[in-house]
C-alpha cells in the first residue's frame, strides 16, 4: 500500500463501505456533504489517507492556504480520507471514504481504495452521488438506486427507488 498513510492499524471488521466522491458525481457537494454529516454524526475517526501526490493535477485541484490564530499559515491538500467506526457492542462497523475524484492514475488510485477495503474485511460497497437536474421546488427531489446484489434490489424496489442500468 504505497500511496496510503494509515493513521493506526485497521480494524477487519468494517464491512460496508461508503464512497463519496467530490466532483462531477458530486452536484452541490451534496454527496460528500452527506458522508461527512454522517462521519461526524457517527464520531467516525480518521482511519487512513491517499497521498494526493500521484493522483492529483494541481492547478486543477487547487491546495488551500489557511490562516492560523497564531498568524502562521498552513497549506490543506486535496485530501482523500478514509475514516472507521465501531459501533462498539460486537456488530460489524463502517469505513467511509472521501475524496475529489483523482486526475490521473486511476487504475492505482482504485488499487490503493480497494486494498484498504479489503484489508478493513469490506464485503459491500455503497456510492453516493448527486447529480444536477431540473426540479421545481414543488415537487419531491428524485432518489435512485441500483445494485448487483438480489436481496438489496428487493429492497430498493420496494421503496421505489430501484433504477434499471
């Protein structure tokens, strides 16, 4: 795992995943606005981060400079994170993930997500995204999903929000 910092060793009982993207599949940022809700709501800890870089054009994907109290000034790459939590009482926990999409590399940047999924014993992977559409205020956002696994498709149809690729 070369472009991966591990903030501490992972747990390999996080077996959902939840992928959010920044970007074009990210339309009001409401797609990792909603994994960092649910990353602070579940006090989710940093678990790990893609170094950003290989991944990265920089003059597209423009690093901040923040001021600190003291005067001093830090430098805040894009950052593409991922994060653990534990419910604590012996059931299975989450491993979130966000970050922009990468420039370049993409067939190492998927490698290094994918191999700290499989080292946190993911078995299920969740993506997030929100993409731009015309909808008058009057009516009800639309919300669809798809997925490979049979019993979860039942499920979604059910609610009405299964979507056929």
């Amino acid at each position: 795992m070369d472009h991966v910092e591990f903030d501490r060793e992972p747990p390999s009982n996080l077996t959902t995943l939840v992928i959010a993207f920044g970007g074009w599949i990210d339309a009001g940022r409401a797609a990792t606005g909603a994994l960092r809700h649910l990353a602070g709501d579940l006090r989710a800890a940093r678990l790990a981060r893609i170094d950003p870089e290989e991944f990265f054009v920089f003059t597209q994907e423009r690093p901040e400079v923040r001021l600190r109290a003291d005067g001093g000034r830090d430098i805040v790459w894009p950052r593409s994170e991922f994060f653990a939590w534990q419910p604590g009482d012996g059931r299975d926990g989450l491993l979130l993930f966000c970050g922009p999409e990468p420039h370049q590399r993409w067939q190492t940047y998927t490698k290094a997500l994918l191999d700290v999924a499989e080292r946190c014993g993911v078995r299920r992977i969740v993506s997030l995204g929100a993409l731009l559409a015309g909808a008058p205020h009057t009516r009800p956002v639309r919300v669809t999903a798809r997925c490979t696994d049979p019993a979860a498709r039942s499920l979604l149809e059910a609610w009405g929000i299964y979507r056929r690729p």
